[in-house]
C-alpha cells in the first residue's frame, strides 16, 4: 500500500532522515497511531497543529526513549521514579515541569510551564526513538476532536496523501490513548487510561485525584468535546433507534446487521481495541447516528466511558 512502510532498519533510517529535514511521519504506538515531529523544531511543531487542524492551545506530549534526553527537559522527583520504574515504557504520560533551558519549542506545550512526557512501548517507535538525538512530540494522527486512528490504514483515510510516510507497527494493541497523571502538584488522573488511579494510588501510596468530564477543564487540552466520529452518539441505550447503528457489548446480543459488538466475551480490554475501530466503521456505512449500551464504568471501562461521553458531547 503507497505511503505504508513496513518495519526494517531501512525504513527507520529513511524515517530518521524526514524527521531530521523537519518533516512529519506517521507512527505506531501501543495506544494509538501518531503524528509524529522532531520537539525541538518550532517549524516540525507548527506542521503538526497545522495538519490536524489543531487549536494552538492545546499542548503535545513529547515521547522520549529513556531518561537520557528527559533530564534536559523536565524536572521530576522519586514519584515520578516510582511510576517511571513500574509502567514505562507504556501507557503512561507524565505532567512535569519544563525546565528553562529545555530545548523542546515552546510550541510544543502551548507556552505552558509544564510538558507531557511519555516513553511509548511499541516495538518499532521505541526502535526509531532509538535512533535518534532529539524527542518526538505525537499527537493522535486524527483531524482535531476525531477519532484516534489505530492501525496504518485508518491514518489514510484521517490524511489522505498529506502524509506521505506511515511506518507499519501492527495494530496498536491497547486502542486507546494514555493514562495523563499530572505530578506537579498532588498526583491527578488528566485521561483515564489502561493504567488506572487504583494501580498508581497503590505503587505511590496516596490517593489519586480524578478529573471528570463534568467538572471544571483544568487542563488545556481537556476538550469536552472530542473522540467524535461526527454523528451523534447516545449514550446507555437499551435498543436500538431506528436506523441507527446498535453498539453493543457481552454475551447475550444475538448479531443483526445493525448491531456492533465491542466484546462478545464481554470483555473490556477487547472492548477497548475495538471502540475506535467499530466507530469508525459505522461511520464508513454512512450510518446518521449511533446508539450504544451501558458499558460496565471498571476499570478500562471507566477510560471507555470517558471517551464516549466526549464523543457524544
Ligand atoms: O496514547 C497517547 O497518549 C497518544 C499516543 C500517540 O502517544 N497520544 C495522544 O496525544 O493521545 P494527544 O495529543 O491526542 O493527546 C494529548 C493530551 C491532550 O489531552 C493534551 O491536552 C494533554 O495530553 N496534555 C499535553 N500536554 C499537557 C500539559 N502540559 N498539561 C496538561 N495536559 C497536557
Ligand atoms: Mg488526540
């Protein structure tokens, strides 16, 4: 397929040079596929926003390696060496202070004092990660307020040929974005994700603030509108409406052609690599609505719930 490259160091050579010339590729990462641009670069940072459609205000989380180029970047204390040492690299960005003589574009985290890193686990990111001298900042590869794409194909069809280099990592195995824990001041869940406040309460031994979707936006990002695939969605529908797709999950659904299951085995992990694909789907069948079950609110179901009510909004 044009513009798909698979994993091979010729590859990720080739994906190395675009970066240094300041130009942006798409990436797999474990969550969800990414744009991705040299952090240092003010020019590489603008494309990014520019292609998205992306309000400035809303700051990129930058994705390191290892520590090694984060010590230039970022203040951090034992917490974040708690959390850093059990879940990366994974699903885990970390709010941190931005040092004054960071060298990522003030761009990058809409001039904010703060920055979001993030050590992705993804096999052939971490090995272009690898390769290189400076971090990459990693959007979502969607048009702003969209879905997340998960997998080479979806990007295309988010970009079409404005992105001419797509490096195959599979499909991402987790389907949704990140756990966002700001540690500046008490540690606070921004994004619910895979990695839960109950798993990260227990490692640093505190109780985990939990932002919701209702309350205040404290983060600048935090739209409330977002994960949308442009139709409305109803959200704890017992059947379907007329016409609309039936997003459905568990056992006891016997499958017609309207009908979407997240996980027959009633899973949530399955749930959750699907959602993004289902949505997408549905909106593929040119469906004008969306009307979905209660899904369980535990643990990934509660980072379920949180995209889906974003999206619905
Ligand atoms: O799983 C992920 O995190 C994926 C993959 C590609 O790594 N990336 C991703 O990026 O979801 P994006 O740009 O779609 O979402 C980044 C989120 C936004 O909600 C943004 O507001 C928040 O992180 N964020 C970034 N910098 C921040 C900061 N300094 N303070 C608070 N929130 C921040
Ligand atoms: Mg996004």
């Amino acid at each position: 397929m044009k513009n798909i490259y698979k994993n091979s160091s010729y590859n990720l050579n080739k994906a190395k040079g675009i970066l240094k010339k300041n130009k942006i590729i798409a990436v797999p990462t474990e969550t969800v596929y990414g744009l991705a641009g040299n952090a240092y670069s003010d020019n590489s940072v603008k494309k990014i926003y520019s292609l998205k459609k992306r309000p400035k205000k809303n700051p990129l989380i930058i994705h390191y390696y290892d520590l090694g180029l984060l010590k230039r970047d970022a203040v951090y204390d034992k917490n974040f060496l708690k959390l850093y040492n059990k879940f990366s690299p994974g699903p885990l960005t970390y709010i941190l202070k931005k040092k004054p003589t960071s060298k990522v574009s003030k761009f990058a985290n809409a001039k904010l004092k703060t920055i979001a890193v993030r050590f992705p686990k993804n096999k052939v990111i971490r090995s272009l990660l690898k390769k290189i001298n400076f971090p990459l900042a990693i959007p979502s590869a969607n048009i702003s307020t969209g879905v997340s794409p998960t997998q080479p194909l979806d990007v295309i069809d988010e970009f079409n040929n404005k992105i001419k280099f797509i490096l195959n990592g599979g499909k991402s195995s987790i389907g949704l974005e990140s756990t966002v824990i700001n540690l500046i001041n008490k540690p606070r869940i921004l994004r619910p994700g895979v990695i839960s406040d109950i798993e990260i309460g227990k490692l640093l031994r505190k109780k985990i603030l939990k932002n919701t979707v209702s309350k205040k936006i404290i983060s600048p990002g935090m739209l409330k509108r977002h994960y949308s695939p442009g139709i409305p969605i109803k959200l704890n529908s017992k059947k379907a409406d007329y016409k609309a797709a039936f997003i459905v999950f568990g056992k006891k659904y016997k499958l017609n052609k309207n009908m979407f299951n997240l996980s027959n085995k009633g899973d949530l992990k399955e749930a959750a690599k699907n959602l993004y694909k289902i949505l997408r789907k549905i909106k593929k069948l040119k469906y004008k609505k969306i009307n979905i079950v209660k899904i369980p609110n535990k643990n990934i179901g509660i980072a379920i719930n949180d995209r889906l009510k974003r999206a619905s909004n």
